[in-house]
C-alpha cells in the first residue's frame, strides 16, 4: 500500500463526508468539484481501499470510509488547534525579544523608548545589549538589531526607522587658533577625530550641488565612543564628522559649531534588522512600528537641522 502524506487530500474527504457531496465540499474548501473528486480519488488510491460510495444523492463513507473519517478527524483537529494556537502565539503581544544596538544611540535615545514600550506591554520580556560591536543577528539568535548605515547582508530584513546625518563639528577655541575651512580640501590641513571603527584609509565625504568632495587629513585622535570624540572636539584637538543625535546638544549651548555647514556629509539612516527567512512575531512587530513612530523622518534629535537647510 502507497502512503499518502498530502494533508489536502485528506482534507477533501473530510469535507465530503461532512457535507454529503462533493459539489458542498468544494464550497466549504474554496475549490472547484473536480479538485475535490481528484484528491478522494488520490487518497484512496494511495490507501488501496474504497472511502466513499457515490450516488445522484451525493456520497457517503464506506464502512472503511467510517473508520478512516473517526481516526483523520482526530488528527485533523489536533493540527487545526495546533494551527490556532500559533497563529495567537504570533499575534500576541507577549514574550521574549532579543535586541542589540550601538551603545551611545541606545543610551541617549532608545533606551527610553524602550522604556515606554515596556511599560505599556508588560508581558514582554526584554534582553537588550548596547554596545558598538555589530552582533551577528543569526548567530546570536537575536529577535531585531537597530544598526545606523547602510546593511552588508542583503539577506537580512531591515526597515529603516530614521534618517542618520552627520556634520563636520570643531570648537570656536580651535577654529580661531586654526582657521575655519571655506571649502572641504582645506581640512586637510587640520586634525581629524575619528571613530575607530572607520579604516584609517577611509576619506570623509561632502556633498553640494549634486556633487562630492572627499577629505583625507591626519588622525589625531581615535576613539569607539562618540562622546569621547565630542569631548575632543570640545577640548580643541580637532575636527570630528559626528551623527547629529550627540553633537545637537553642544551645538545648541555654542560649545562647538558646524564647519562647513553649506556642504551636506553624506546621509545615512538607522535601521531595524531582522533575521532572514521566519516571520517577525506580534511583539517584534509592535515594537518596530512603534520605533518608526516614535523617531521619523524628522527625528527630535534633529532640531538643527532645519535651521542648516535653511542657510545653505
């Protein structure tokens, strides 16, 4: 006897007998007639026995069809609860989820926002890392990654939250003793601070009028801390290209101002990224939309920005 493991042929003799026709089954199942007829017939092929005696009146089980019906609908059932309750399992707003982000973003500004989404789901259950190592979201099982730049894995899922600029920042103690830059080739004059993770190699970019203008100069100073590099910036060492969520604050008191600010450093944007190849659950979902949300196009750690646009 050939076994049959195709759960669409037993689904249509389980619609025939409940209904007593093949024309009602097909109605139930959202299929043609002679979809239905096909799989019966395929089935008790397969089982080497006759299920169903049909007549004008319509079809009913065979004492073999009776036995086989009481077992399958058992089975049937059981996968139609199993069904159901992963469907609910994926719509609930409930459990775990597995979350890595760069350090200085996460403290300033998703921390909080976490926070809140915590708060008003309290069967959610976070294990959050912050720190500037990009997490290997397979390999780590983590449930989402916030991530600013542009993605390597093209097989990831990513949905960009906000956009990501950057300024060219130096402090008035230091542009007076050093002169401040009309034009992007004058920087290579001054001393750079970089962020560590940005190959020595690496020039910085500016933008205006559809075309660009890449700067290499002397690295005075690496770092893997954003703030490290303001406080350098502050403290006169030099010119630092810093995302405007920690330099918008020290703007604003007039501890350091924009060079440049008529020329646009290449923008970027902050990303969720998900693994490939399983659906996001309700929670992951919920809080990615509420993180799309909560920053935007015109995130509030932006509020300079409109202000740059408008004198360029």
């Amino acid at each position: 006897m050939e076994q049959s493991s195709d759960l669409s042929d037993i689904a249509a003799l389980v619609a025939v007998v409940e209904t007593g026709s093949f024309s009602r089954a097909a109605e139930r199942l959202g299929i043609s007639k002679s979809i239905v007829s096909r799989r019966v017939a395929r089935l008790e092929a397969a089982l080497g026995a006759r299920l169903l005696t049909r007549s004008a009146q319509g079809a009913r089980p065979t004492d073999v069809g009776v036995d086989y019906f009481g077992r399958v609908r058992e089975a049937i059932a059981g996968l139609e609860a199993a069904r159901d309750a992963v469907a609910a399992a994926m719509a609930e707003i409930a459990g775990p989820i597995r979350l890595s982000a760069p350090l200085s973003f996460g403290l300033a500004y998703l921390a909080p926002a976490l926070a809140e989404f915590a708060a008003a789901h309290p069967r959610v259950e976070f294990d959050i890392a912050f720190d500037d190592r990009r997490a290997d979201i397979i390999g780590e099982g983590l449930d989402l990654a916030v991530r600013i730049g542009q993605l390597a894995d093209s097989t990831l899922i990513a949905r960009k939250l906000a956009p990501i600029r950057a300024l060219a920042i130096a402090s008035p103690a230091y542009l007076a003793r050093m002169g401040t830059p009309s034009h992007p080739r004058e920087i290579a004059d001054h001393d750079m601070l970089q962020y560590a993770n940005v190959a020595p190699s690496e020039a910085w970019r500016f933008e205006i009028d559809g075309r660009s203008e890449y700067v290499k100069s002397r690295t005075r100073l690496r770092a893997n801390s954003g703030e490290m590099l303001l406080a350098a910036v502050e403290a006169g060492l030099g010119i630092a290209m810093l995302p405007t969520f920690i330099a918008s604050p020290s703007l604003a008191k007039g501890s350091v101002e924009i060079v440049l600010a008529e020329w646009a450093p290449a923008e970027t944007g902050l990303y969720a990224v998900m693994p490939p190849g399983r659906s996001a659950t309700a929670r992951v979902r919920a809080l990615v939309d509420f993180l799309a949300a909560r920053f935007g196009p015109e995130p509030t750690w932006d509020p300079c920005w409109a202000a740059i646009n408008a004198a360029r």
